[in-house]
C-alpha cells in the first residue's frame, strides 16, 4: 500500500471521519484510491507522499486558493509578518487597515469584525443581526457551515425528519431547544420566502443566503427577499465565502446591484491563509458592540496580512476574468467532448464554478472520470474552480486526458451495463455529498 493511502487508514483510526473537512474526504472523490495528503502544492500543480504529482482540476482547495497555491508574493508578505511576530498581547495594525481596504471596496459597508474561518464568520454575523434585532429566528438560503444555528434547520417537527430541510446533514448532537430557530427556502422559490414571512415575520432577525452559486437568480429575486426581509424588520446577509472575489471583485453582489445589510466573506480572501470577515452597515453592526464575540486567534497578524497582499493581486491581475476565460475553456471542452465521444453528462456554472453533471449512473461515472484521471496525473472531478494558475497550456494538457478518459468511458459505456463501469472503477463509489438550498 501505498504511504499516502497508509497514514489515510490510520488516521481513521485517531480523527473521527478521517479528515477535518467533508469536503476533503477520499471517500467523497474515490474511495482507497484518491490521494489524501500533499507534500507540496504550487500554483495548480500538487504532490502526494509518494512522489506522484498532480495538476489540480477540482476546487483549488476548496475555492480557497483564487491566486494558486503558494502564491509568491502573499507568501512573501506572510513570512515578513512571521518574522516580525504575528502574535503578541498587542494588536495587528493589519486588522486596521484591512478593515479601512474593505470599507474602501464596498462603501456601503462601514463596519467590519474578523475571525478565520467562513463557518466561524457566519455564525459571527447571525449572532450580530440577532443583537441588533432582538430577535432569535433566522431564515436560510444557501450552505452556511457547521455551527448549531444552521444545522438545527435539520431539527423537524418529530425526529424521523431529522435531514429533511439540509439533506446529507445530520443535526447530531444539536440541542434539540434549538428546532425552529432556523428555517429554510430554495433559491428563485418568492412562495416558499413568503411562507416564512407569513408564519415567522415579527420573530426574524435576518434572511442569511448566498446571492448566486452556479446562475443568475430570476429577475427581481434577490430584490424581492431584500424588501420581505425589511419589510419585516430584519436584516439581510449575503455570503459570499464561495463565490465572493471570483465572479468579480469584491462580491457578486457588487456584479449584481443589490446591496445588503452584512456580507461575509472568507475562503478566497486570504489565498489559503485562514482569514474571515464580516462587513456591514453602522446599523445592522450595532449589535456586535453588546453581543460577547472574541476569540484569542482572531487577533493575529499573518490572517490579516495575507489578505492585504491577497486583495493587492487580486485586484492587480483581475483575477476573476482569468477564472472566467479559464472557466470558459473547460466549458467548451467538456461539451466538445461529450459530444464526440457520446458521454451522457451536461456542463453547467458559472466560468468561475464550472461543473459538469452525469445524467445516467451519475456517483458511477463520477468516480470512474477520478479514478481515470488519476492515471492521467490529473485530480479531476466534476467542477473546477480556476486559478491565476491555471494557464492555456495547462488547460491543453487537460483536453487531451479528457478526450483520452472519455474515449475509455464511451468504450465501458457501450454495453449499458453499470457492472462494467464498477469493475472498472476498481473500487468503492464515492459517497453521495449534501443537497444544497441553491442550484
């Protein structure tokens, strides 16, 4: 066995689940065959414990890493920092003009708190609407992380609906106190928005939702939720920890005219360096001055810097018409090749969120796409996320293992027998993911 699938078996044996991110699972991509841990990673290129390298074709660290991995010079500002201190008994002066850079982005916002991770931000910024309210009952469209306040959607009526709101999310262990302190509605669903309304209007402190994921929301959407929700009495929050800086600076919010009350950010923002934030208007903010919100790590220097430095290049590269152009490449390659080599699958998303989705076998032919891709020297699933990284040359290079892993597939599909594509999976189906509130 190999050394990398070695310490994966034996971490589950010490860290429940194996890893600390679901979304960082082998099981998720292909069980007993995806590579669990890197050595190095660089730009979109990755290297496991035994050597084998990789070009990264999938999320770019869960959407973390918009610049590549190891950026130069947001590295160079992190080490400057950690040779300086990046943590002391007195503040980061970062933090400041990190806060000043983002009010600069979005004048709307006046406002700003950190923490450093996006789970952390949006449990941060649901507990500000809830001080500045007076409220307890929040509504949700979108994926919002861990915490209790999100997951307790998952508490229903008796426990037999325990996952009915959020499948794939198990509310284990969420005091069950907390059911119907958070309900949902699907994205581009007014009658579902106005259901909540009707039933918990005068008891919302705020509407938590991402504003778009993979498409344009129908027109007036977003505008009707803005004006339910302040029509109510509550504030509106956009989280933009996944799409955030990559559909276009600053927020998709920015793209699509429609300004919030309290926006989050995290993932992208720091380029891989744990970084959160949340910012909003003086009003909607007000609540953070009497709610208790402090944790030691919040006060560190490298988070801060390295989104400075991040932004900076960010801003300077134009990043998201890269991702866009980039996007937009695998977009017509996937649906070139679907076509050539009669792959039952549809490509859809935004350039920036790019997927591709199996209409026949779907978790089979997932797998079986990663498990050939492998071989090819490719981690490959169903979506890029791109990065400055990634390059026309490296995306030529990935065509050609597309045609070549198609033309396999077509040849497994050709007796329409999910037997033949299980053997040639060799192995386990990857595990089916959670179900999210927007498309």
């Amino acid at each position: 066995m190999s050394v990398t699938q070695s310490l994966y078996r034996h971490a589950k044996e010490h860290i429940p689940g194996g890893t600390q991110l679901l979304s960082k699972r082998p099981e998720q991509f292909a069980p007993d065959q995806w590579p669990a841990y890197f050595s190095k990673a660089q730009g979109c290129e990755l290297w496991d414990l035994d050597g084998n390298h990789y070009y990264d074709m999938t999320t770019n660290g869960i959407g973390a890493c918009l610049l590549g991995y190891a950026d130069p010079d947001v590295n160079k500002a992190v080490m400057d920092r950690i040779r300086n201190g990046s943590m002391s008994t007195l503040n980061s002066p970062e933090e400041v003009k990190l806060a000043d850079k983002l009010c600069e982005i979005h004048p709307w916002a006046s406002q700003v708190r950190f923490a450093r991770t996006g789970g952390e931000i949006c449990a941060v910024a649901v507990r500000i609407a809830r001080a500045t309210i007076g409220r307890d009952m929040v509504a949700i469209c979108g994926y919002h992380g861990w915490s209790d306040w999100y997951i307790s959607a998952n508490l229903g009526e008796n426990d037999a609906l325990d996952g009915q709101l959020l499948p794939g999310l198990k509310p284990a262990g969420v005091p069950k106190a907390l059911r119907n302190s958070a309900v949902t509605f699907h994205y581009n669903n007014k009658e579902e928005f106005d259901q909540i309304i009707r039933l918990y209007g005068d008891r919302l402190a705020c509407v938590i939702m991402e504003p778009v994921r993979n498409s344009m929301p129908e027109e007036g959407f977003l505008e009707y939720i803005r004006d339910g929700i302040h029509k109510a009495g509550g504030l509106l929050i956009f989280d933009e920890i996944t799409i955030g800086w990559r559909l276009t600076f600053g927020g998709s919010h920015r793209m699509l005219g429609i300004t919030p009350d309290m926006a989050v950010f995290a993932k992208a923002l720091g380029n891989g360096h744990p970084i959160a934030a949340v910012i909003g208007t003086k009003s909607a903010m007000h609540g953070a001055e009497d709610s208790f919100i402090s944790s030691t790590y919040w006060t560190e220097g490298v988070g801060p810097t390295a989104a400075l430095a991040t932004i900076k290049k960010m801003e300077e590269t134009r990043v998201w018409e890269h991702a866009e152009k980039i996007g937009s490449m695998l977009k017509d390659i996937w649906s070139r090749l679907i076509q050539k080599h009669n792959i039952p699958a549809k490509v859809s998303g935004f350039p920036c969120l790019v997927h591709i989705a199996y209409t026949k076998y779907p978790k089979e032919l997932k797998t079986l796409y990663t498990v050939l891709m492998l071989k090819e020297g490719f981690l490959g699933n169903d979506s890029l996320y791109p990065t400055l990284a990634h390059t026309p040359e490296i995306m030529k290079l990935y065509e050609n293992a597309i045609d070549h892993v198609f033309e396999q597939m077509s040849q497994i599909l050709k007796t329409d027998d999910i037997d033949n594509v299980l053997s040639a999976i060799g192995g386990p189906v990857r595990h089916s993911g959670f179900q999210r509130l927007i498309p």
